[in-house]
C-alpha cells in the first residue's frame, strides 16, 4: 500500500474518494507522525487527534451515503496557532493567551472544515507571528527536519509559520494553514522546500486571525506542491461580511484552470532584487528560474521596482504601528493571563500583564509601534512610511502594464542555524527583504522550491502576480514546479 | 532622532508595559539602532504623494440595520464572552477596585 504520508491534498481527495483508502486510516496515520516528531520538532503547540480522526470518520460516512465529500474531503491538516478554533486552545505562541479557548471559530478555519478537511494540530509559529526564525514562540522553538549536508546543528524552520513548514517537510501533515504578513509564509517554505502562496490582500477573511498588523495580515496554504495549494486556496478563500476588508468576489476555480504553458506571458526580473554581495547560489538559482520561465514559453524583461530598498524600513514602521494599536486588546481582562501584583490598581495590572505576558520582540515591536505613532513624530515616521508605502505599490502597478508576474528569490540564503540572529534584530528583519515589498502592496506571491544549496539545503523562487491574478502566481509556479522536479526530503532523525 | 533611557520609559508607560532598569538600559541601544535604520525614508521625495490608505481598492459597505443579523456575532452571548475572562463575577468582567 501506498505510504499515505507522503501523499498531498490532492491524492488524498482523490484517493478516499475512489475507495482506495479511507479517510480514517489517513487520519490515523498523520496522527502518528505528529505524535512521533512532536519531542524532536515541536511543529505543534497541541495536537489535536480526536478532531482529525472525528472529521475523517464524518468523510468516510458521507462516502458511504454517496454525498459529495467536498474539497478537501477527507485531508487532514495542520492549523497555525493563530487561527481561532472554536474550544481548542489558541494562543498565537504567546504566553498572554495561553489556556484561551475561543468561544467562535475563524472563517478560514470553518471554510475549511465545510470542506471536508480536519484538525491534526495546532501548529507552532513566531509569537504573534512577529519573526522569521521561530524562536519567538513561548512554547518552544521548532526544529526543522532539515540538516546541513555533515552536520547535526538545528536549523530554523524560518517564521512566523514555522510550525506548518517543518510539519510539512516532515511529513507530519500534507497541508497546513500559514499567514503572511511581510512574508511568514514564503520564506518558511522555502526554508523547507515546501510551497505556499499568499493571496491578493482581502481573498482569505481576517475574522478570527489573531491580529498583527491588519492591512498586511493576509492567510494562505502551504503544502508540498502547486495543485495542493490552488485547492486549499480555494477551500480557504472567499467574501466574509465580517471582515471590512474581505474581498466581495467569487472564489475562481484555481485548480481547474492551473496551466504551465506560458506562452504570451511576460515575466518580469527587478533589477533592483540583485543585490551588491548576494549569495552566487542565489543568483544562480534566479538564473536558472528564468531559463525554466523562457522553456514554459513566457518572455522575459528587465523591469525596475525603484523604491525596492525602502520595503523593509517602511514595513518596519507600518507594522510596528499597526501591531502596538492591535495587541492593545491584551489587558487582562477579558481573556488570558492576568498578573495583579499586590496592592496593585487597574494601571498597574495592565502593565503587569503584559510585561509577563509578551516576548521580548513582541514588546521591543509594541514600544517602536507607540513611538511611531506618538505625538510629534507620527507625520515624520508612520505618515512618510505610508506615502512611501504609496511609491511602492506604484512600483509595482508601472512594472505590471510590462508583464504579467515578477520571478524573484524569496530568501537572500538558505536556512540559518537557530541562534544565529537571535540577538541581532536588523540582521533578523533582513531575511523579509524579498518578500516585504509585495505584502506592501497586497499582491499575491509564492514560494516554490527550486533546488538545494551546496549544503543540501533548498532554496525557493518567488512569484508576484498582479492584484487578483493568483491563477498567474500559480500557473508560473507550476512551470518551476515541473521543471525544478524538487523531490528532496529531509532524511529522517527525529 | 535617538530616544534615551527617559524616553523609552515613557514609550513603556504609554504603552502600559512595565520595564526594569535593566530591561531599559538593554532597550535603548536595541530601539536606536531600529530607528536609525528606519529613517533612511527621510530621503525619499513624497512632496506629491498621498499616503496609503487602502492597499487594494475596496468600498467600505454598510450592512442591514437589523439586530442580530449574525448570531455569531450579535448579542445574547454573555455566558461566552465572559468564558475566558481571568476574573468573572455576576456577570461582569472583574478588575481591582477603580474607584475610592
């Protein structure tokens, strides 16, 4: 029999729908690997195999009945922490929200679960998902399964969805949830050799997503190949009245119209992306993306993105600002911990609180957000950052009318060894250099694995669309995927 | 523009975070070098350009003047909204004492 781990969201649908396995034994079989990795890895900050199972024998009965099993009939997934589910702890790995059992469940979570998916886990990720490491987490770092050639260090997953892409890489679940905020799901998978795409801002609903900073948080799927992800993004996505921001527009049929033919297609290379000093494997690598664009058919230019070395200090007052207003909400009071010294008034409870509440990053990002945003300084920073933010996003709209996606690498290296940034926040912020300027912009962009560096490590290639064009971001990825044959997997030690 | 060990304890007070003496000696230098970093967008030229408001063009919608139009979302939930609250009593969320 087929080993059911190795297979995607797409085999598994398939495969429960033709009778050839059941849902259950899927279930039973991802739930073993969790469990299995959960010491070595802690890709999950809880596992939740009652629900996996629960969800797959509720598939397996509506075969049985001859019912239509839906999208993701019959997949089990893994859920970042934090999306809201509805009496599973969700603590977005911060010690603030530890033991909060959500009253409600997420949109996403529920478009997902209406498609016939189910809950292994939920998976570890950077405290409110400010990080690209995943050692910010309260709970734990997560390990990746990768290893340098030689070496038996421990790697970063990278972050903020570090959990879901280190489940992925190992097997521990076909598909998982991410969020992206200036690239938490891009530069994860590529850290992994998995894929994930971000959607246009406002496809995937922000309801019940702990929020960091909302007109850049946007969900999306990560799985092991382009098709997983198309699917998932649809069982993901669509119009949500209670998001403001929610896109009111149907949901397009992104599996069924997947191509990799590119013919009459122009690609887009951004001069301003080749950076001085940057790795040759990842030239390289961008190199040989192109070669594989040009074989798909699609012509390639030139293009310039002028404002490209201005994203990430823009984005690092944006998001800062957005989050310290955000996790304004943590008092408390009305949910998770609460610290009340003796003797202590509402003030002091407050900053008590928090203070034991909050990681160092989330605070240092809350104390840069407050100052941003203060009295005097608000138009000098948070104002001239959005205006930028302007220039950015025009950038890009002048570079469209030439072409129809971007191709990019998504990270400057390979993974980096846990600790190797951790005490440096610049260095830290300078891994999202790729990926920021397209959340700025709110446009859609993907990670697909694309080789391995000399070490053994694999690298990704980066895919802009233009706003709602996720069938481009996907069909250019596809082209990689086919050609880049990416088949590495961690060799197993866990 | 640099904060000081004064400045940054004011960020924390605003922002309702209690810091140590040592934690603010740490943060200092930490925030200055961020901040230093983040003032490169000085140089940009925005005398023309409107600040972003809406990344992706969308019209803000108003929705039907009807109670408890979501039940997930309308009231009559009271028992749920207090579900995680550190302190519940009689139906309220329960802080220290406000008022003498």
């Amino acid at each position: 029999m087929t080993e059911l781990t190795e297979l995607g969201v797409a085999a598994i649908r398939d495969g429960v729908k033709a009778g050839d396995f059941t849902a259950v034994e899927v279930a039973d079989a991802f739930n073993a690997n969790v469990a299995a990795a959960q010491e070595a890895l802690n890709a999950f900050i809880i596992a939740t195999p009652e629900k996996a199972t629960e969800a797959a024998k509720a598939t397996d009965a509506r075969r049985a009945a001859g019912e239509d099993l839906g999208k993701m009939g019959g997949v089990p997934i893994g859920m970042k922490d934090l999306f809201a589910t509805f009496d599973v702890q969700t603590t977005a790995a911060s010690h603030i929200l530890e033991g909060f059992k959500p009253q409600y469940e997420s949109t996403v979570s529920q478009n997902l679960w209406n498609a016939g998916a189910g809950m292994l886990g939920k998976l570890n990720l950077d405290q409110f998902a400010m990080g690209s490491s995943n050692e910010t987490s309260y709970f734990g770092n997560v390990i990746s399964p990768w290893r340098k050639a030689g070496s038996n260090a421990p790697l970063a997953p990278g972050g903020s969805s570090g959990g879901s892409s280190a489940a992925l890489a190992a097997r521990l679940c076909p598909a998982a949830t991410g969020t992206d905020t200036g690239g938490s799901i891009r530069q994860p998978a590529a850290f992994t050799g998995t894929t994930g795409i971000k959607p246009t801002y406002g496809r995937c609903s922000r309801w019940g997503v702990v929020a960091f900073a909302s007109s850049l948080d946007q969900a999306g799927p990560m799985a092991r190949s382009t098709q997983d992800c198309a699917i998932m993004l649809e069982a993901m996505a669509g119009f949500d009245p209670k998001d403001a921001t929610s896109l009111e527009l149907p949901v397009p049929n992104w599996e069924a119209l997947l191509s990799a033919d590119l013919s009459g297609k122009t690609v887009g290379i951004p001069r301003e992306y080749r950076m001085d000093g940057m790795d040759a494997e990842i030239v390289a690598l961008w190199d040989q993306g192109v070669a594989w664009l040009k074989d798909a058919g699609a012509k390639v230019i030139d293009i310039s993105l002028p404002h490209t070395k201005y994203a990430l200090p823009t984005y690092y007052i944006i998001a800062p600002a957005e989050a310290s207003s955000n996790l304004a909400r943590y008092d408390g009071v009305r949910y998770g911990l609460r610290d009340l010294p003796d003797g202590a008034n509402l003030q002091d409870m407050y900053a008590a609180t928090r203070a034991a509440g909050f990681g160092a990053e989330v605070k240092r990002r809350i104390l840069i957000g407050t100052y941003v945003l203060s009295a005097g300084f608000y138009d000098a920073y948070y104002t001239q950052a959005q205006k930028v933010r302007t220039l950015i996003s025009q950038d890009f709209a002048k570079a469209f009318e030439e072409c129809d996606v971007i191709l990019a690498p998504t990270t400057p290296t390979a993974a980096f060894a846990l600790g190797e940034n951790v005490d440096d926040p610049l260095s830290m912020y300078l891994n999202d250099v790729f990926s920021v300027p397209a959340s700025l912009a709110g446009l859609p962009a993907m990670s697909v694995p694309a080789g391995l560096s000399k070490d053994g490590l694999p690298l990704g290639l980066q895919i802009i669309g233009k706003a709602f064009d996720e069938q481009g971001v996907l069909n250019a990825g596809l082209a990689i995927e086919q050609r880049a044959q990416f088949t590495a997997k961690p060799e197993k030690w866990w | 523009m640099s904060v000081d060990t004064a400045t940054v304890a004011k960020i924390a007070s605003l922002a309702r975070i209690k810091v140590s003496e040592s934690e603010l000696e740490a943060m200092v230098p930490e925030l200055n070098g961020i901040l230093a970093w983040v003032e490169q967008l000085g140089e940009v030229d925005t005398a023309n350009v409107e600040p972003m408001t809406a990344v992706i063009p969308n019209t803000l919608r108003l929705r039907d003047d009807v109670v408890d139009a979501d039940p997930l979302t309308g009231g009559g939930r009271r028992d749920a909204v207090l579900a995680n609250a550190p302190v519940a009593e009689h139906g309220f969320f329960g802080v220290p004492k406000v008022i003498e």
